[in-house]
C-alpha cells in the first residue's frame, strides 16, 4: 500500500462508516473492510480504478468531485477521506466543508508544495516542480491548487476547523526525525486529521 | 453442429415450459388459478445451487437472450453480448436463466392464452400485470428450480425495476442486483409516450377492443406506430443523425408523403417487423406494468424507505444519452440507496446510442459488468472453500 495510504489505514478505527473521495483502484476500503469492518462508499472517476473497486468488492460511485457531494446527507459518514485529490479541486475551500458537512471527521492528504525539494528545484533552476508526488508538467498537469503543509493548517485556522492530528509521509515509506520536527520543510506528503468546529 | 456458432456462444438453446397449478395472486385484485413460463438455461448448475443468475426483460423482450434455436438463426438472443463463456455473465461460472414475463406474448400464458374459466382466449381480459406480480411468478420458477438465492438478479430497462423489485420483495433471495438503463418511476414524460403508443394500438380499427384473435384481424398500423414512437425514445439524437442524417433514399425531393428519408424508411421497416411479431395486448400490457412500476409510492414517494428491506449491493449502470430513462433516473436510485446505507456501484458508461446502449456491445460496460459479476464468481468460490474447511 501507498504509504500515506498505510498512515492512513493505522488511523481509522474499526467500524467506522466512511466516504473516499478519489479512490482509486479501492486498496484501502478493501483493505478497511477486510481487517476492520469498515463499510462506506469510495467516488472516482477513472474507469480502471472503478473497475478495480468493483472487482474488490468495494462500493465505487462514478462521481466527479467538482460536482460536489450534494448526495450525501449531513452526518452521512463517520468520516471522509480525500488523498492526492484536494490540489486538483476547483475550489479545495468549499470541498473542505462540504466533507465537513457530510461527516464530522476528514482526513486529508495531499503533496506538499514546500517540501524542500521542490523548493530547491524552483529556486535553482527557476522552473515547476517536477518530482515523484508531482510527477505532472506545468501545462498537464491536474493539480490546479497546489498549498503547502502551513497553507493548509491556515485554511483550518480561518474556517475555525480543528486540526486533530497531523503527519507527513514520503512517498517511500521513510520517516525521518527532520520532517517530524520541519514537516513543511521535510514532508513530502502532507496528511491532516481535521474535525469540525474548535 | 456447434463448430457453426462462435466460440463465445452458449450455443443451441432449448426453451422449457413450466407449469404451475396453485393459483398467483396479483396486484389487480384478480388470481391466476394456473401459469405457464417459458425459459432457457445457459451454464450449470453448482452443487451448491448457489451460482444462479436470473435475467429479467425489457418491454419487447422474452426468454431468448442469448444462444441460438437453430443452426439457420441469423441472429442470437438478444443479450447474447453479454451472456456466454467468457463473456460478462460468464456461462462457465454462472447458470443463468432467462424467462418470458406473464402476459408476455412469446409462450408464457398471457392475453393470446386460453382462459380456463371461459375455454376462449383471454384477450383483453387478461389481468394487467405489475413488477411485483411478475417477481412472484419468478419465485415460483426459482423454487421450481430448486434455487433458493439468486447468485445475482439482472435487467435492462423494465428488467431491472424486476431486478430492483426483486431486492425488496425477497431480500433473502438475492445475493446481488445489478440494474442497467432502469428507473425508479416512470416520469409524466415516459408515461405520456407509452400513452400515445397505447391510444395508436387501440384507435387502430382491426384493434376490436383487444378481441382482434377473435375477428381474426390484427391491429398491425396501432402496433407499428406504437413501435416507431418507443423506437425513437430508444435511440439518442447523435445515434440517429450519425446513422441517418438527412440522407434521402433516392437523390432528389419527391414533394409527396411517401418515404423519402433514411430515417423514414427504417422506422417504418422496425414498424412493420415489430407489428407481425408482437402481440397488441401484451403491448398494452407490459407498457402499463412500467407505468405503475413505483416502489417509493407505497411510502410517500421516499425511494430510501422503500429501498429498507434490501439486503444485497447494487450495481447501477446508467449510459449517457439514455434520455428514455435518463442517467439522472439511476442516479435518484443510487442516492436513495445511499441514504438507506445500503451497498451500491454506479457507473454511467459513456455511449452514443441512448437507452439501446443496455443491449449493445461497449467496452466500458462490458468492464465494469464482467468485474462486478467476477467479484460475485469470487464470494461464491470463497463460500464454496470456507464451507468446505468447516466440514
């Protein structure tokens, strides 16, 4: 499994009813549901992904999340998940309280755009980022709102969200003192646990 | 003589007959005091009885969905794209069977059969039936055939509102649904077209108020104009302009009534084929069992509530210009599943060919079928071995 995926596997508790926005190819619900009883629905678009979800077992909705999740009540779920998916939102903002709406606990991840990498790479050689989380060149790519691990903490901040827990990841399972204590520096991946109101 | 059919065929079919003498009471009011359904099987049967497929049809469909009758068949079933070894309901796997609705005109008893009580035809006084009439005579051929649990219940169109109703009539029975190109509820729009198809077969002269058996006539202009209207709410405006456009038959204006474009020319043909083939009465029939078809009704129009009793995921396809039974339809379906919690997969498959897309070869549709019922081939072989290592 992804290792963002992995972190985020070890933070859902058993039973818990979920929503997945941009699931993918469904390893993790399929994995939740095997070891943890977790029940819930994954929304994705790419059709080898759907495909893959529906050979798992894993209940997939074909949903563009710009639609928004006008089909899901308030308190439909325990909790949403949305990974890699934010920065190709049209408006991350409103997605972030719609997921707050629909449940009252998200957790979120998404590539940090300061990561010292990334940094390293505009300030050198003046151009986009292009590494292993952002894979994509500046005219193709699907990320239209890239942030960073404190641009984010700040969007909480100012919508009065609670940030429960926070971490960063790498994209090869490796944890490192350095990004624990400068995670906007450090992280390659950013992932927030974030509950509604203070 | 099976080396003549493709490979990926089930090949030679024969239809069976069931008869069942315990009387079926219907949604009307009236009972059926003895039935005939006529079917075909595809596949085997596992010892376990547990991989049974039931395949619903749609308004002018029958128990022939795939396979062929004969060597000299031009054409197989009518689902044969999806039905066969290898194939999205893959017969290897699965036994599948396929039937002809009560009041259909293809062999099960419907209004060209003899009434009983009377010894004549039962014509127009044959009871109307309704979806859940119809799932409970398909429970009766299930228990028939010795299937207590449908591994999977699957329908286009009208068939799947059997396959919806089937998840809540006898949740315990079924395993798993998938409806494709289906709807809920029938919408004012959908009813008023059923409605001018039903008033073209009834203001046709040879109609005699459904006695036409009798004046040995057939309403064959009715059934024809009935036809070519559902036929144009089955295609979409792209299919229709790319196929036909403006194409005349011969190169020049005629300045008369006769038939002068493409798209004239072929309604008429489906028209006429439609009208020595298909019984008026049953016509009539099956279009009012889609109009009443509407679960949420008992339930003041709360789909979800109606939707309580089911036990089993959903597969919902719907295909993107199916404006007869728009995306739009199967999505209230997946939303009202949603909020009653249960399990469901959606796709909209992406097609030109409006509501016929169901009956037609797709990639997409073809992927995301084969892997939903893979999955279900999967728990039944899980089943199978769990079962086997608690003996």
């Amino acid at each position: 499994m992804r290792a963002d995926l992995e972190l985020i596997y070890d933070w859902i508790a058993p039973d818990t009813h979920v929503l997945d926005l941009g699931c993918g190819d469904g390893t993790l619900l399929a994995a939740l549901a095997r070891d943890k009883q977790v029940t819930g629905y994954g929304l994705e678009i790419d059709p080898d992904g759907i495909a893959s979800c529906l050979r798992q077992g894993v209940s997939v909705l074909e949903q563009n999340l710009d639609d928004g999740l006008g089909n899901f009540d308030d308190d439909a779920c325990d909790l949403v998940i949305m990974t890699q998916a934010l920065q190709a939102l049209r408006r991350p903002d409103i997605m972030l309280d719609e997921m707050l709406r629909v449940a009252p606990e998200c957790i979120i991840a998404f590539p940090n755009f300061a990561y010292w990498k990334h940094r390293l790479h505009l300030s050198l050689r003046g151009r986009m980022p292009v590494s292993r989380s952002l894979p994509h060149a500046w005219y193709d790519t699907p990320n239209i709102h890239l942030s960073t691990f404190k641009d984010f903490a700040g969007l909480c901040r100012q919508k009065g969200v609670t940030i429960v827990d926070e971490a960063v990841g790498s994209a090869n399972h490796e944890g490192h003192w350095s990004s624990r204590r400068w995670p906007n520096l450090f992280g390659e991946t950013a992932i927030f646990r974030v509950r509604r109101g203070i | 003589m099976s080396a003549s059919f493709p490979s990926d065929s089930v090949g030679l079919v024969t239809p069976q007959t069931a008869t069942f003498e315990s009387p079926l009471a219907l949604a009307c009011g009236k009972t059926l005091e003895r039935f005939e359904l006529v079917f075909e099987t595809y596949g085997t049967l596992n010892a376990e009885r547990s991989n049974a497929v039931l395949i619903c049809h749609a308004l002018s469909g029958h128990h022939h969905a795939a396979g062929y009758h004969s060597a000299t068949d031009r054409k197989p079933g009518w689902w044969d794209a999806y039905i066969g070894p290898g194939k999205a309901i893959d017969t290897n796997r699965f036994f599948v069977i396929s039937l002809n609705n009560l009041g259909g005109c293809h062999g099960s008893t419907g209004p060209a059969s003899v009434n009983p009580a009377t010894g004549h035809p039962w014509g127009p006084t044959f009871p109307v039936m309704t979806v859940a009439d119809w799932v409970h005579s398909q429970a009766r051929l299930a228990d028939r055939l010795g299937i207590e649990r449908f591994a999977a219940v699957v329908g286009g169109s009208l068939g799947g509102m059997q396959a919806m109703q089937w998840s809540i009539a006898y949740p315990e029975r079924v395993a798993n649904v998938a409806t494709i190109a289906a709807t809920p509820r029938l919408s004012a729009q959908n009813i008023a077209f059923n409605e001018v198809a039903r008033q073209a077969i009834r203001s046709d002269p040879d109609f005699f108020v459904g006695w036409y058996a009798e004046r040995e006539a057939i309403p064959k202009l009715g059934l024809k104009l009935a036809r070519m209207i559902g036929h144009i709410t089955y295609l979409s405006e792209h299919s229709m302009g790319s196929r036909f456009g403006r194409d005349l038959r011969s190169d020049q204006l005629n300045f008369g009534y006769d038939v002068e474009f493409q798209v004239e020319s072929y309604l008429r043909h489906q028209g006429d084929t439609f009208s020595t083939s298909f019984d008026a009465n049953t016509y009539l029939l099956m279009t009012k069992a889609l109009d009443y078809f509407d679960p949420a009704g008992e339930h003041g129009g709360d789909l979800a509530a109606a939707l309580a009793p089911v036990e089993c995921p959903y597969l919902v396809i719907s295909f993107t210009t199916d404006w007869r039974f728009a995306p739009a339809r199967s999505q209230e379906l997946v939303t009202a599943l949603v909020r009653a919690g249960k399990r469901v997969s959606y796709v909209n498959v992406d097609s030109s060919h409006g509501h016929d897309a169901f009956l037609l070869p797709n990639e997409q549709y073809e992927s995301v079928f084969s892997s939903f019922m893979q999955r279900i081939d999967g728990d039944l072989e899980r089943g199978h071995r769990q079962k086997g290592a608690t003996r």
